[in-house]
C-alpha cells in the first residue's frame, strides 16, 4: 500500500509537477481559482512537501483540491517549472481511489461528473452531446439554445451534420464496434474501475444522508444534490 | 508597449505544421455547439485549398473533458488517445488536425509524457493491444486546426471577397483574440508564438485586415475550469471569470471577438447573455452586446460565405451588428430556414440582449 506520499509518487503527474517548489506564490498569484475560491496553489504545494501522511489525508478528505480549473496557467509561470495543477490531478485521483472524495462537498461532485461526462463517452463516443444539454441543467444556454434543442435534427442537418448516421461526420453515430473498443480500452485500464468506485462510495454517502440513490441518471436525489448543493463557504469575502 | 519587442520574441516561437496529407479529428463541444465551424474548416481546407483531409467514421473524443474533470485515469486517456493514432496509422497518414483546444493540449501532454516517462507508452500500447488488437506510429506532426487556417491566411485573404474593415468608414474592426489556455499554457514550443504571445489569431486578424486589441485580461481563462462550468453549484467560478475579462475589455471597444478553443466561444457567449439578463449590462453601446466568432466563422466571412451557412445563428449574442459593419449581403430571412428552405421558427428573444428576427 505505502504512504500517500508514495502513491502520489507512482503519478506521472506528481513527478512532473512537483520538483523543488521555492514557495514564492507565483502560481497563485496567476491562478483564477485562487481569485475566486479560498484557495492557494503555493500552500498546496508546501504542504505536499512535508511528505506527512496526515497532512496529505486532509487535502484528500477536503473541499480545496477541487477548486482549482486546469487552466495549467501555473505551468508557464512557476519559475522552477513545477506545476501544481498537475499536482492537483495526482491528488484527484487518488481522493477517488482511496473513496476520500465523498468527505467533501466539492468532491461528492464526481458523482455528477462521472454520471454527465464518462458515461456519455462510453454511450455516445464523446463527452457531451447536444440532446443531453437541455436549460433545465444548463439555464445559461439560453432561448436561442431553447429553440436549437427543439429542433436539434433539422439544425444539424442545416449546417452539414450527419446527425445520428453512420458513416464520418458532425454528431454521426458511432459504431458499436467503436464503443466496444471504447469500453474495453476502459475496462483494461482501470478506467471502469474508477467509475464503479466513484458509484460505490457515493452510494455509502446516499446512504449515510438518506438520500434517494437509484445508481443511475441525473435525476435522482442524491445527484441533484451534489450538482446543485453549494454551501457558500467556499469563496473569498 | 513596444510592438518591435514583441513581434522579435514572438518569431522565436516558431512551429511546423504540416503541408497536406491530414487526420481530422472532431471535437466534443465544437461539434455540438458549433457544427457550422467544423462544416466550414472541411470546406476551406478541402474546396478551397485542395488539401487531403480525411476522416475517420470510428474515431472517437480523446476523452479529455473526462480526463480534466479527473473522472477518466490518465491510463485510460493514453489509450483512447493511441486508439485514434491506430486508426490514422491503419489509413497511412501522419499528420493530425485537432478540433479542439482540449484535445491539443491533451495529446501534447501525452506525446511529451511518452518522452519523458517511456514506460508510460510502453504500457499504453500494451493496454491498447490487448483491449483492440491495434498497433501505432506516434503522429510526425500534430497541429489544432486553427494552426492549418493561420499558416494558409494568406491563401485565404486571396481567394476570399472581403476583409476586416468597417465598410462604411474604411476603418479596421478591432479585434479581442482569446487563444483558450490548453493552446499553448502547458507547453508553449507547441504553440505559434508560444504562450507569451500567442500568434495563431493574430496572424488571422492582421493579415485580412483587422486590429488587434491589447488589454489587461487578455490571457485570463475564459472560465470553464471543467468541473467549476459543469456542476452547477460551480458556476459562479465560471462567470466571475468571463465577467472580468469583459470588464477589462470594455473601454477598448471591440467589434467582435475571435476565439481558438470552442468553449471559450461558447462562455464568452452565453456568459454575457447570463450577464446582461442578471445586471443590465451588455459591454455595448447599444446593448448589441460583443459577437464572439470561432476563427472558422471569421475565415468563412473572409472567404465569402454565407453567414447561415456558418452556423451563426446558433450564437445568443447576435452577430447581425458585426455583419452590417462588415458590408456582408445576408438575408435575415433566411437565418432560421432549415436545408430545405422551410421555416424552423425562431428562438424567443432575451431580456436585454439585441436580438434580431
């Protein structure tokens, strides 16, 4: 098993993006995240530093490692070519091995994510599809999107898809044996294992709350809580 | 500033794109949102400029919104990513053309792991082997499609019909370009000008007669920050970033503004219509709002095209404002006519927004 620290060290990620951090706060001095959340990269960092295993536990129990946006915009200014959001990435997935996420508001989200994204890849061969973003979900679409989503065919068409056809193209549809292919590529490595994880440990968190839990869709309880519950702690005054 | 320092540094952040002979893969959020730009790159780059392109019907995503919001290992993403490298090699090609700023950024990262970590590619082909039987060449040279525009701007210039210009002064229209932070953040050599000065959209803009506008938040992330759009509780990460661009950008008065990655077109977008319904505020004098173009939509206006052929009627900040500047004979009619010519209805306007038809 070995430490945190340890697992952390079999990422590629963490040993790219984590070298000798001099701490002086040039990432979050560019990095959105830190404007907007409670949340600073450079603390991040120095306290993955210490290597302690207690510390490191409380950054995977914790809402902060999911504040920041990949953005990667700490990648081109650290001055020791380190980046933390590379570090950030290690933390996510090992929070998600380790079933740490559901310890936080922030983190409970993957539930959503996993639901939203991974499974219209294995369904669908993308990571969003247009008949899935209704206003309901995503209200800031707005009325011009309204009336695209009514006639989602015809607009395709319009503008030279080969909407849900075989054959190459906008929107066409993928084969079956493309998805096989898909879902064996995830089921090799690990990547069906994250998602029945991220399903497990949320199902034990449902549980624990009360909350309506069907193991699928988006429009059960307990997603609905975790895509929309925000407790308004997480910002900067 | 000194525009000499800048264009010296720049030159030093060169980068070669293939000539012909391409791999097209398509992109998850511009296929969706903006079908017309992906139509009109094909149309460009096979109709006008005579280019091979070609295109898998088994390709798939790169799963790279799956990988940055951290649901889809990195293991997983290598392999899907080989998985679309086995099918360009099957069909003898070595260039490949992204459509997406994601996708770029997620195969670069991968190529440049591949080199630093060679185990990690080791093991991807061993993965990729056993889940599909397929094997691989590494791409001789990737490029995101709006490095195929830029290097053939020039081309374009010359067979298009018009130009960056206000038509009624003579005036070049003046131009806020967003490059999308996965161009060229993470690995600048990867990127024309690097991430210091990004060049892709400049070189675009300067060479069919446009201005380029230099503002303060002028590589600020639009606001996606993946997980922070996606879940709703997130978004208000989302729009405090768009916003703040906006504000920044404000006195400048830009005519529109071009985009490289398609969800920066996309929050650009739609955050401002948020925007303008919640506060009042459109960054305009008019309320029009700023149109926010994808470089395929402005390379399709300079070549001549019409502007419902490029899908432009799926923006929410309407792009009629900017079309009658340019000069461009557009039939409003015909915005919300489907392939066949027949009425589709039409989307119910907003609040504040201009909205025409």
């Amino acid at each position: 098993m070995g430490t945190l620290y340890e697992r952390l060290m079999e990422d590629v990620r963490f040993k790219e993006g984590l070298k000798a951090c001099i701490n002086c706060g040039t990432c979050t001095a560019i990095c959105p995240a830190a404007e907007f959340y409670n949340y600073e990269p450079r603390s991040i960092v120095d306290m993955i530093q210490l290597k302690d295993d207690d510390r490191i536990k409380e950054l995977l129990t914790g809402d902060e490692i999911w504040y920041c946006g990949e953005c990667m915009s700490c990648k081109t200014r650290c001055p020791r070519g380190n980046a933390p959001g590379l570090v950030i990435m290690a933390l996510r997935s090992l929070s998600q091995d380790l079933g740490y996420f559901i310890e936080s508001e922030k983190g409970r989200q993957q539930l959503a994510l996993k639901r939203m994204i991974a499974e219209t890849i294995l369904e669908m061969g993308y990571c969003v599809h247009a008949s899935h973003m209704n206003l309901e979900k995503f209200p800031e679409q707005g009325p011009m999107w309204d009336w695209v989503h009514d006639h989602l065919p015809e607009v395709m068409d319009r503008l030279g898809a080969n909407y849900q056809e075989e054959g190459p193209g906008i929107l066409r549809k993928i084969s079956d044996e493309a998805l096989g292919e898909l879902n064996r590529i995830f089921e090799v490595t690990g990547g069906m294992d994250r998602l029945k994880r991220i399903e497990r440990y949320s199902r034990v968190k449902a549980k624990d709350e009360g909350a309506d839990f069907q193991g699928k869709g988006t429009d059960e309880g307990y997603f609905n809580k975790v895509f929309t519950e925000n407790s308004q702690k997480h910002t900067r005054e | 500033m000194i525009i000499e320092g800048k264009k010296t540094v720049w030159s030093q952040y060169q980068k070669n794109i293939a000539d012909d002979h391409y791999f097209y893969i398509r992109s998850c959020i511009r296929q969706n949102l903006w079908p017309g730009s992906e139509t009109a790159f094909l149309r460009i780059i096979r109709d006008e400029l005579r280019k091979d392109v070609i295109e898998d019907a088994n390709h798939t995503t790169c799963t790279g919104i799956g990988y940055h919001t951290d649901v889809v290992p990195i293991e997983t993403t290598m392999t899907v990513v080989a998985r679309l490298f086995a099918l360009m090699t099957e069909r003898g090609y070595e260039n490949m053309i992204t459509s997406c700023i994601t996708s770029f950024g997620v195969i670069t990262e991968i190529l440049e792991t591949w080199h630093e970590f060679p185990e990690t590619e080791a093991r991807t082909r061993e993965f990729l082997k056993k889940a599909t039987g397929r094997k691989f060449k590494v791409p001789h040279n990737l490029a995101h499609a709006s490095d195929i525009i830029y290097k053939f701007r020039k081309e374009i210039k010359e067979k298009g019909t018009r130009s960056l210009v206000n038509a009624n002064t003579g005036e070049k229209l003046r131009v806020v370009e967003h490059i999308g932070c996965h161009y060229s953040k993470m690995f600048p050599h990867k990127g024309i000008g690097g991430a210091e000065f990004p060049y892709v959209l400049i070189g675009m803009i300067e060479d069919w007669g446009g201005e380029v506008i230099d503002y303060p938040e002028r590589r600020h992330c639009c606001g996606f920050g993946f997980r922070q759009y996606l879940v709703k509780a997130n978004r208000g990460f989302s729009i405090a970033c768009t916003k703040k661009k906006f504000e920044s950008m404000e006195q400048f008065k830009p005519d529109f503004i071009i985009t490289n990655c398609p969800g920066c077109n996309y929050f650009l977008d739609r955050w401002q219509y948020v925007i303008s319904e919640m506060e009042g505020k459109t960054y305009s004098e008019n309320n029009d709002g700023i149109p926010i173009l994808t470089y395929e939509e402005v390379a399709g206006l300079v070549m001549g095209y019409d502007p419902w052929d490029l899908g432009m009627q799926m923006h929410q900040v309407g792009v009629e404002p900017l079309l009658d500047k340019m000069g461009v004979d557009y039939d409003p009619k015909k915005k919300y006519l489907d392939k066949n010519g027949n009425s589709m209805g039409s989307p119910e306007k907003p609040n504040v927004l201009n909205f025409c038809c």
